[in-house]
C-alpha cells in the first residue's frame, strides 16, 4: 500500500502537468490565469442585460465564470459565449484546449470549449 501512495505521488505532478499541455506545447494552465487576470479587475461586469459575472475560478485548464442572473432573467448562452469570446485571452485559452464553465451558484448551466467565429 506504502508503494502504491509513493508511487501515486511521484507520478501527481507529471499527470497534472501532461493536462496543462496542449496540443501546441502551450501551457494551458498559465493561459487560464491570464484570462482570469483579464476578467477580475472588472468583475462584477453585465455580460447582457440581468445577467452579471460576479467572480471566477481556475481549476487547472478550466475557467470558471460565476454569474448571477436577475431573479426574473434565463442565462442563454447565446448571448453570453460572444461577449465573452471576445476577449483576446479567452480565445486563446479556449483555441489552445482549455474550457470555459458558466455556473451560476453550484449549478453548471453550460461549458465552451470551442468560440464562435466572428
């Protein structure tokens, strides 16, 4: 058992690392921190009109975007993926093989893993 935990954490940080890698050899991870470091300073930000992004999260490739709709409003993607997409750092982030994940509170109401041509 000893082994197995010794090995297990030998090997963590080459699989964690292997899934920072894309395709290109871009660190998708450091791609993800830029993004985020592009989204907070404006945060909370109106992606369309009841709905705000009020906060992020990074978890390895993955950028997590928290929004609050209005208590009236439906989070449609279709609005929300351009606006978003259209930030030069997301795109490259999403093009390298890294994800977007919008949730509002704990619940997942849709990811992106490719943006929209524009």
């Amino acid at each position: 058992m000893r082994i197995l935990l010794s090995l297990a954490l030998i090997l963590a940080p080459a699989v964690a690392s292997a899934s920072c890698t894309g395709s290109s050899g871009a660190n998708i991870c450091d791609m993800a921190r830029m993004a985020d470091e592009t989204l907070v300073p404006t945060l909370p930000r109106e992606l369309a009109p009841g709905i705000m992004l009020t906060d992020s999260a990074i978890e390895g490739a993955r950028l997590d975007l928290i929004l609050t709709p209005a208590a009236d409003r439906a989070v449609s993607m279709d609005e929300i993926v351009p606006m978003i997409c259209s930030i030069d750092e997301v795109q490259q982030l999403v093009a390298a093989g890294g994800t977007l994940r919008f949730m509002v509170g704990s619940r997942e109401v849709g990811t992106v893993t490719a943006c929209p041509e524009f």
